[in-house]
C-alpha cells in the first residue's frame, strides 16, 4: 500500500481538467435542448460536478468539494459560458459530445478511483466510487435532459472502460506502482478504449431474446441515438 | 429496546435475497429496453442496491454496502448475467417483473428499518429509512430507463405495504419481539399484501377531481400500465 | 462571523412554511398526472423535503430532518392530503403550481443557506446548499413526473432568484447582519424577483445558436410549459 504519486499537487488539474470537458457535454447538452443560459450553467455544473458529489457523498466526504470549492464551481460554470458562447452549429454537436465525454470518463475514473483510496476506501468501494465517478456526471445529465442515460443503452461499449480504469488504478496502487506516469496511462487507457469503441462500432451484445424484430428494432434504435 | 433478534448471522442471507430479486427486476427492465450486456448489469445493479445505497447515505453509513461489498455486488450482477441468460419472452415479462418487485419490496423494507434500527436511528428515521430502501431501487429502475417511477401512479396499493411493513418493524423493535421469526412474518405480510393488491386490483383513489373524462383516462392509463 | 439572529426558535415555523408549499406544488403536480392518493402523498414528501434532504447529506447532517424529524413529514403528507380533497379545476392548476413553486423556492433558499452556514459550512459549500435546498425538491417534483425539472428550461428566470437568495443570505451573515427581520426580507426579495419573472415574462436568453427555426421552436415549447 506505499503508494508513490509522486506529485499530488497535479492531482487537481486532472480532476478539473475532468470537470471542465464534463462541464462542456453538459453544457452542449442543454444547448442542443434549447435552455436557456441559466439551465446551460446548471446542466454543466451537473454533468461536470454531480459524478464527483456522488463519490463523496457515498464516501463520506461532506460537503463534497463539488458544492464547496469555488475553483471546481467556477471551471464548470467557465464550461458552460463556453458552451453557451461557441456553441457549435447543432449538427456536428453529436459526434463531439460522445467525444468530451469520453475524455471525462477517463480522467474521472481514475481520479475518482484515487481519491477514495487516499481516503482509506476499500479497494471495492474505491473501484465502485470510480466506477460512479466516472459515469456518475453523464447519467445526471441524461436525466436531466429526460433521455435514458446512455450508460446503458449505447451499444458503442461505455461501461467497460471505466470498470477498466477503476480497477486497473486500484490495482496499480495495491502494487505500488502508481504514479503520475501510471496514471495518465490509465486516463489514455479508458480514453483510447472508449473511442475506440465508438470508432469501429464495438458492440455489446444485447439481450438473447430470440425475437427477430425485437433485434432489428434495437439495432434501430440504437442508430438512432448515436 | 431489548430487541431479542436471535441469529443475526442470518441477516445478510434476508439481505442478499432481496438484491437478488430486486436486481432480477432490473434486470427484466433492461431486457424489455434492449439494453446490452452491461446496460443489464448497470441496472440490476441500481435496482438490486439503489435502495440500501439510499438508506445508508440517509443514516450515515459510508461507504454504503451497495458499493464497498463485493458479495452483495456480485449478487446483483449474477441476477443481471441470469435475467441475460435465461430472459423469459416478453410477452410473460410484465407479470414477472411485478411479482419480483413485491418480494424485493417486502425483503427491503423489513430490513431496511431494522438496520436503521440497529445503527441508532430513532423509529420515525428507521421507518422512513426502511420505506426508502423498499421503494428506493424501484424508483431508480423506472427512473433509468425512463419510465413514471411505478410507486406513484401504480394504482394496484405499493406504498402501503411498504409503509405497513415498516411500521411493523418499528413496532416489534420497540416491543422487543422482533425475532427472527416476527420478521420473516413482516416480510411475508407485506408481499401477500402486495401480491394481493395486484391479484384482485386493489385500487387505491385518484384524485377527486369530479372531471369525468380525466377519471376515465387515468383508469385506461392505469391498465396499459399492469 | 458575528451572527445575529435574535430568535431561532422561529427557524423551524420557516422551514415547515417552505415545506408546506413545496409539498402542495408536489401534490398538484401528482393530481395532474392523476397519481392516486398514495403517488400524490409520496410526491408531496419528495417535493416538500427533497430538497432539504439533499442539503442535509451534502452537509453532512444524518439522517436528515425530511426523513427524521415526524414535524416534517406530518406537514408534507398533511400538503398532500390538502391537494386531494381540495384540488382546483385542473386548468387553474399551470398558474398556482408556478405562484407556489415561487414561495417555497424563496423560503429554502434563505433556510437552506442559513442552516449550512450555522453548521459551519464555508460560504461558497453554503450558498451552494441553499441553492440545492431552493431548486432540488422541485428537480425531484419534475423527475419523479417524467418532465424535465423547470429550472433548467424555463426561460421565466428561475435560477437567478435563487442564486441571489443563497448569496443575499450568505453577504447578511458575514457581515453580521442576518436578523428575522434581514432574512424575512431577503425571502421577499426572492418571491418578488421569480413571480415579476413569471408577471413579466422576464427571459433569459437561448444559446446563440443563430438558426431561426430553433429559436422558434424554443419559444413555442417554452409557451406550451408555462
């Protein structure tokens, strides 16, 4: 359990980092539905905070520094200024949406994974925390926007990289070897898998019904939704 | 206060039945969704543990059991790999799910106010916590997959077996005759009220709004819904 | 940090006010959806203390008051039983939920603040966990009725009130100011700038997306919620 980050200090520009492109799937999310600027801030400070606010409540740290620091509230709330300013032609919003939030899975289930493990976690719950980290922020965002959370119908593998991410993290500091090197490794991981997953159209298998149309009026839908 | 439960070691068995039936559900809801694999694991997951999760956020308890025990985790993800495997047709999917939902309801919500009981909380928490942990998963299922959580316009009585279930908690706790025995009673008279409530239509009223046609719709909705 | 206060036994006369409200707003949203009596009594409880229990978990104040202290929740269910018997026309209801969404806004946001900072919270975790307390049970409200939560899309200014009353209360505080007198006040202030919002149709502005159908079509919706 010597764990050997080297340089904690670097610790909150990933996590903001996280935040910030979370904060602009939001944010383009409430662009695409229309809000207005007040419910674009809300949605980015939702989708960049809420995974975060969840990991520490359900780790015990209150009040979680999703609602209590500043810096957190401010890059998320930059994000959706941004959002709100630049926002792209709605067209292409599709395919960039999938992309920064890809990017926000990767750096929030590694430093969700982390933090609760510094925090004295077991490595379960740490891998849990990371997990929900991770998706924690988009599915707040799918439901606030009242669509299905894409966690669990995109057939374009989601889940799967950020149970990698947790676990590959939570096993790296069972062993000692994570550091910051290792670390961005795992972000690039979960990144590369995840758009990978999306690029060549890696598919989950769905339910074994045997039902043809059912199968065909999935695979509709799932074109549909990406 | 002299609770007389005598085999605690029993507990976690009462417990884990309840993720287990409570995640097949989940489960079931996310076949019927044509969600993939991990679509299915993600919401036997939420719907297997949701609930505890809230009770323990609610009373203190962190990191909740839901994330930090592997057993009760693998559980909800083995009653997702089962509902994956062995999915009955759809067509026998709407009974089924109705009938798993009532005995998670009735395992939740008795252990749920016990173990709220046990940790301290006064008996107006304990049977809130208990009501919360038999309806909380349920919630987040037909939250999830976007549907009108099923304990609100559910017409066929779901909150009162719940509330009668934990009030009887309470209630045998402050008599000091809960026992192993007295609980598996509470637990059967809330799923033989809740399985007769949807068995013989138990209605519960609508609103009175004395507008005719808005009566007639509720009712006609109400029966899509069973 | 020289709080004032001269009489916080009235403290809970302000919360139960708050919440009564809420829970009509909650209650007459579930008549509408023609949820029956026990839908309508659990959406009035989620929208009357939702918001005070999200407040409570990110404090960290377990359990909370909403599922602890039988005051509040006797006040919810007594709201909801209020709404059943004596729900107006339906078509009046779009005006009322809107007046008394506004009150029960006004008062959380003040209470909600106030109770953070009193248990010590910083002042950004505390203006945050007013604004959580002022919006979160109407979030809920929307959810739980498969609409998308009003503060996000409703171009009637909704947030800004908000935001203003978390921060009007956290300034009076610093600078030792918050009486009865300040805060009942600050509560008006709230009420008065949502309800001139809804008078006025005070909007705040869309994302620039330049493309005249969107807008258009933004516009309509927007009708068509309020």
């Amino acid at each position: 359990m010597n764990h050997v980050l080297p340089d904690l200090a670097l610790m909150p520009v990933i996590e903001l980092s996280g935040v910030f492109v979370g904060a602009l799937s939001g944010g383009l999310a409430a662009v695409r539905k229309q809000f207005d600027i007040f419910g674009i801030l809300v949605l980015a400070w939702a989708t960049g905070l809420g995974g975060g606010i969840m990991r520490d409540v359900l780790i015990g740290v209150t009040p979680p520094v999703g609602i209590a620091d500043w810096r957190f509230i401010a890059v998320a709330c930059l994000a959706g200024v941004v959002m709100y300013l630049f926002n792209p032609r709605l067209e292409r919003a599709r395919r960039m949406i999938l992309v920064l939030d890809a990017g926000a899975l990767a750096l929030f289930c590694v430093s969700g994974t982390l933090k609760a493990l510094e925090l004295g976690a077991g490595a379960v719950a740490a891998v849990s925390a990371g997990i929900i980290t991770g998706i924690g922020g988009g599915v707040l965002r799918d439901l606030l926007t009242g669509e299905v959370p894409v966690v669990l119908h995109q057939r374009q593998l989601y889940a799967v990289p950020a149970v990698v991410g947790a676990v590959l993290t939570a096993v790296l500091w069972v062993l000692g070897s994570l550091t910051l090197f290792t670390a961005g490794a795992a972000v690039v991981v979960v990144f590369g898998l995840r758009v990978a997953a999306l690029r060549f159209r890696l598919q989950a298998p769905g339910p074994w019904t045997g039902v043809s149309w059912a199968h065909r009026g999935a695979r509709r839908s799932g074109r549909m939704v990406l």
